[in-house]
C-alpha cells in the first residue's frame, strides 16, 4: 500500500479569499454608507459604520493565511481525507465504495480571475443532505486530480469486487431474473387456460 497523495490548494485561492470578501463587502455592506448622505445622519453615521464593519474583516483577514494553509486533501488507495479549519479543525474521510459521482464546480471568479476550481464528493450517504459530502477547493489543476481519482476509484472498485465482478454476477442475476419471468408467463398462461 502507497503514501496517499497529499494536495494544497493553489496559492491564488488565498487571494481568492481576499478578493471575494472585498466584493462581498462592496456589495452588501458599503452602500449602507450612502445613508451617510442623509443630514440627520452625516459623517458620524459613516466613521461608525466603517468602524463596525472593520471589527469583522480585519479578524477575518488576519485569519484567511491560517486558514488557507490549513487546508489540504489526502488521496489514499481506498479514502479522501480532507482537512481544514484554524480553531475547529475538521477532518472528513470520504471511502471510496461510498463515493457516487465528482463534479467540478468553477465560479465567476475561478473562470475569469484565478483559473481555479473545486471538485464536489457525492456520496450515496447524502441524499438526506443538500450540498456535497466534501469540496477540495482552490484546485489549480482540477481536472487531472478528478482524473486521478476517478482511476483510483476504479482501481479500488476493481481489487474489492465492486466493479467488473458485480457487473458479472448481475448478468448472472439478470438471467435468473429471465427464468422467473418466463416461470410466471407460463403460470399466467395455465391461470388463463382454466
């Protein structure tokens, strides 16, 4: 059995992160400065306001390096491990006979700024939930990792029988299931007869 694969998210997802924020900012919290406009209000409203604001994305930008480099992804012969989180760390191992489908998400910013992406996880287990089970983001090259576990998911599929050998055995299963058929035909027809 092999080392698993470890994997960082790029770089340019730390200013990702940044950028995001500012954007976030810029479009939901600083037209509220407008309001500074209004006489009642005046200058006073928006040093407060600014000083409020300050009180989260300063933390929050401090923060984003501790974050990003705790970010990263074990691919192993037969999990995903994803590790991320500064104060709660969380550690999320995904087996691959549970994995049911890797899509590739890639926002407005990952397409025309960074040429980053993220892979999703659907696991069998999740319907009960909405979203995915995990993401690996800020992937730079996303498409040859999804490559790489979609092989390994069909190496670890192939060595522990969930994958040539089922299809076998389900068209054994398929011809049994033929037998009964034409079984209860036969019966039906004997049924008619009477």
């Amino acid at each position: 059995m092999s080392a698993p694969k470890i994997v960082y998210p790029h770089p340019r997802y730390l200013t990702k992160l940044y950028i995001s924020t500012l954007v976030i900012a810029g479009l939901f919290v600083l037209p509220w400065i407008l309001l500074g406009l209004i006489p009642e209000l005046g200058w006073a409203y928006v040093l407060i306001f600014v000083l409020a604001n300050a009180l989260w994305m300063v933390p929050t930008f401090l923060l984003f390096p501790l974050y990003f480099k705790s970010i990263h992804y074990e691919i192993g012969e037969s999990e995903l491990i994803a590790h991320q989180g500064i104060l709660t760390q969380s550690v999320k191992t995904v087996p691959y006979r549970t994995i049911t489908d890797l899509e590739v998400k890639r926002g407005p910013l990952d397409r025309w700024l960074f040429n980053l992406g993220s892979l999703e996880v659907q696991t069998a287990g999740q319907s009960a939930q909405a979203g995915a089970e995990v993401r690996l983001v800020g992937l730079a090259d996303w498409s040859a990792l999804r490559a790489e576990i979609v092989e390994r998911l069909r190496a670890y599929r192939a060595s522990s029988g969930t994958g040539a050998e089922v299809e076998a055995k389900a068209g054994g299963d398929t011809e049994l299931l033929r037998q009964i058929l034409a079984e209860i035909k036969g019966l039906r027809e004997d049924v008619r007869e009477e």
